[in-house]
C-alpha cells in the first residue's frame, strides 16, 4: 500500500537496555550506546526519488555496499514520489536482492518534502538519514554520519557533500561563495568535525526521529516540486532545531558525490535556482509571522539590488561579477513573493471582513 501523506509517523519504541558496541572507523573507536533488544532496526536510510532510475541505481549501490558492524540494523528505504520512468522496476530488483535490507514506498503527493515525510513515518529506525537519489555515498557515510547520534548530546548531524566534475569547471563557477555552493548542492563548511551553526543539506543529513515527533515533519510549502526550483525544505527544519537550541554535528568524514550535470553548469540555471531560493526564503519568514509592511521591504530590497549592480559594473573578476547578479536574482525572488503574500494577505482580510457583514445579515 502507498504511504499516504496523512498517515502518523509515530510508533512505539523498543525496551532500551545498556548495551554497548564498539565501533572502530578509520582511527576512531565509536561507543554506542543504549541499543533496544527488541528492535534491531536503528539506522533507516531515506531515498527520495522522482523519474531518475538510472542515477538511483548507482545511488542504491553505494548504499547497500555501506560498511556498519553486525550489532546495528537498518534499512534502506526507497520513497517513489510519483515517478514515471522504470525507478519501480529499479527498486523491486533491489528489494528481491536485498529483502531484509531494502523497501519501496509510493507518494503520490508530488513533492520532495511530501516524499521526505512519507519516509519519515515509514522508517522504522530511531535515526533517519538521507540521501538525494542522483548521489553515491563512501562505504562509511552512514556509520560516520549516524554514530554521535546515538548519545544525547546531538539531535543530527550533516556530512560533506562533494561535487563529482563531469567535465571541467567553469571559471565563474571558481568561488567558494554559498551563492556558487548552493545550486551545485555543496556542502563542506569546514574540514573539522564540531558543532554546526548552520542547517546540513538534505543531500547529506540525519537526525534522531524523535525529533519529527517533536518539531513536526519537513513543510510542503517549500521545496522542489517537479521540475521547480524551490528550496529550503531541509535547511528550514534544521533550523528548526537550532532555534530550539539543540545541538547538530558536522562529520566532514561522512562523503558523500553529487555529480554536477552539464544543466546546472549553466548560468540560466544559477539565476533560476537564486530567483527560487529568495522565494524560499520569503516563505519561510511568512510562517514565522516576520512578513511586514511591502513597502518599505521592497525599497529595501531595491535598494540592495542597486548596490550589487554597482559592484557588477565595478568588478572584473568573473566570478565575482556573476555572483552580484546572483544576488540581484535573489533579491528579485524575495520582491516577488513578499508581494505575493502582501496580496494573499489582503485578500484573505477582504474575505473575511465580507463574510462577517454576510452573517450579520
């Protein structure tokens, strides 16, 4: 049966007992702690795909090659978010190779955070991890990136997540700026491990399920949907959680590759995946309740426009000058959907007032 986007992720947790398992990774003896006896399912690896059974092959390759010791269970699955190529196929061939291992669910509610709450209450682990279904993992992603999680003083944890070159790279794709990293889904803030300040990409995360039960799953307002470029969606539940106050691990150890295709190597692309993410941005401020006056927000924003077309008409490096029209694009995405929800706003107002001159009729 699909997983129907109304059902309750909650279920019950197994009788925890002091157990303790040794883990050597690389140099590092891991201990972890306080595993269930009766429920050996700990780790639950969320694939969230759409029309992309080719890529999702190399992908469920390198997840099932994952190298974790025998005293940790978990499991692998494979969230179809309506797709229409051959990635049902793809999949049952997995799970008839790798029965104990690998499982497929289907989502109809189109949209990746749809497809990310579906694995959410499907997963049967107490730590989900994710990873995008175009991306292939080292063998111990999953072992570096999940083991802090299992004390009490991380709520999740985020990897690198490394571009894989097809081809050379574009010189005014040469910077290390977030306005570059971000459409090509990098994510490598330090080579330390440590504390995170800021969210981990979806590309690369994982966090304890409690966590969902407590802060609510991933929002489907933000997100990509088909073929747009919203975004935000995993940043914004991170987030989430440092707002709370809770603590989120960088583990530069847990790898893994996001190929960058010859489509994202395109300017067009840039400026449409920066017009989408100001977009993004706006609407999370909106759930927040941050959304003010549209006037004097879009003087603001025109404002900032103004000063990154200055700085584009004054810099010569080529990469410096693309990532001022970055930014221009942004700006435009935050002005289109602040008057979006200015318009929605006043709307809905206008609404309600006709409706309680209709009842006092």
């Amino acid at each position: 049966m699909p997983c129907r986007a109304n059902e309750d992720w909650r279920g019950n947790a197994g009788r925890d007992c002091e157990v303790y398992v040794s883990v050597r990774s690389g140099s590092r003896l891991w201990k972890l702690r306080n595993l269930p006896l009766d429920s050996l399912t700990r780790i639950s690896v969320v694939v969230c795909t759409y029309n992309r059974a080719d890529s999702l092959v190399k992908t469920l390759e390198s997840v099932v090659s994952q190298s974790l010791p025998q005293g940790i269970d978990w499991e692998i699955l494979v969230i179809d978010n309506n797709s229409s190529d051959e990635t049902r196929r793809v999949v049952e061939d997995f799970c008839l190779q790798h029965p104990q291992r690998v499982r497929y669910l289907f989502e109809p509610q189109q949209g990746v955070s749809h497809a990310r709450n579906a694995g959410v209450r499907g997963a049967r682990g107490e730590i989900v991890a994710f990873i995008d279904d175009d991306e292939t993992a080292d063998t111990q992603w999953l072992l570096n990136l999940t083991a802090n999680l299992f004390s009490v003083d991380w709520a999740g944890a985020g990897g690198r997540v490394m571009p894989q070159w097809n081809g050379s790279r574009p010189r005014w794709t040469q910077s290390e700026s977030s306005f570059i990293a971000g459409p090509l889904a990098m994510f490598a803030p330090s080579i330390d491990e440590g504390e995170l300040t800021e969210p981990p990409f979806g590309a690369n995360m994982a966090f304890k399920r409690e966590m969902f039960d407590r802060f609510g799953g991933f929002r489907t307002d933000l997100g990509r949907v088909g073929k747009a470029l919203l975004s935000g969606e995993d940043t914004e539940f991170g987030r989430r959680l440092l707002s709370a106050g809770l603590r989120l691990h960088y583990e530069p150890s847990a790898v893994t590759h996001h190929p960058v295709e010859e489509s994202r190597l395109r300017r067009r692309y840039f400026l449409s995946w920066w017009f989408y993410k100001g977009k993004s941005d706006i609407r999370e401020l909106a759930d927040q309740g941050q959304i003010r006056r549209l006037f004097p927000i879009l003087l603001r924003l025109f404002r900032d426009a103004a000063v990154e077309a200055v700085r584009w008409v004054i810099t010569f490096d080529p990469a410096r000058r693309f990532i001022c029209v970055l930014k221009i694009w942004a700006y435009a995405g935050q002005a289109f959907e602040y008057y979006r929800q200015s318009s929605d706003a006043k709307k809905k107002a206008h609404s309600s007032i006709q409706m309680r001159g209709h009842n006092r009729d």
